[in-house]
C-alpha cells in the first residue's frame, strides 16, 4: 500500500487502544468536587467502569484536582455499574455505563465537563510527581 493510502485510512480509521489513550490524557477534573462508583464485581459489563476508575485515580489526571473526593461502592446485586459526579455547581451527572465501552465513556465524561473529548497525540515534556 501507499504512503498516500495509509496517510488517508489513519484519518478514518482509530486504533481503539490509542483513541481510548488520548480521551484519557484529555481527562481534566477541575470542575469536579466528587465521583461516586457503583459496582458489583462480578457483573458481566464492568470492565468500562474499571477502566474510568483507574484513570481518574492516574497520578497526572489527580494533579489536575487534588481535592477531589472519590468514593467507591462495591455491592453484591447484580446490577449494572454506575457513577455519579458532582461538579463544583452541584450539578450531577449519573452515567450508567452498562453497554459502553471505556473510550465512549471517558469522552463522554469529557465532553459533560467542559474539556475537549480527546487530547494532544504526539509526546509532552516530562512533569515531575
């Protein structure tokens, strides 16, 4: 194939793995005060949930709110994970997140608070922690 053939099928085209990276380091919680988490460990469609909680829980993604207070519930139900987030003017947003994958959900997250759904590809200068 081309160079000029994969230079177009890379813009149509997303890496599920890379889209869900760059939707990860837009993440941005300054607008956050807290994030409640909902789940039962053996329901059969938390891996999403699993995947948002490890991100935001990211030391990079922490820094850019350390007061932010998250809150774990782990229930024996059998029902569909969920989260709750309070902004900072107490409006709250409840995603269900049965049935999405962890790229929709944290671009979601994105888009509901203010910041842009995926982030700058390409390297950024090292921060230290």
């Amino acid at each position: 194939m081309s160079q000029f053939w994969t230079k177009i099928r890379y813009g149509v085209r997303w890496n599920p793995s890379e889209r869900l990276a760059l939707a990860t380091r837009a993440l941005n919680l300054q607008k956050v005060k807290s994030i409640d988490i909902s789940m039962d460990p053996l329901h059969h469609d938390n891996l999403s949930i699993r995947t948002f909680w490890h991100s935001i829980m990211a030391p990079k993604v922490r820094l850019t709110n350390p007061n932010v207070r998250v809150k774990t519930d782990i229930r024996n139900d059998r029902k569909a994970p969920f989260f709750v987030a309070t902004l900072d003017d107490g409006q709250k947003l409840h995603f269900n997140t049965e049935n999405m994958t962890a790229m929709d959900l944290i671009m979601n997250f994105n888009r509901l608070t203010g910041q842009p759904e995926i982030g700058k590809a390409g390297t950024r200068p090292r921060t230290k922690i």
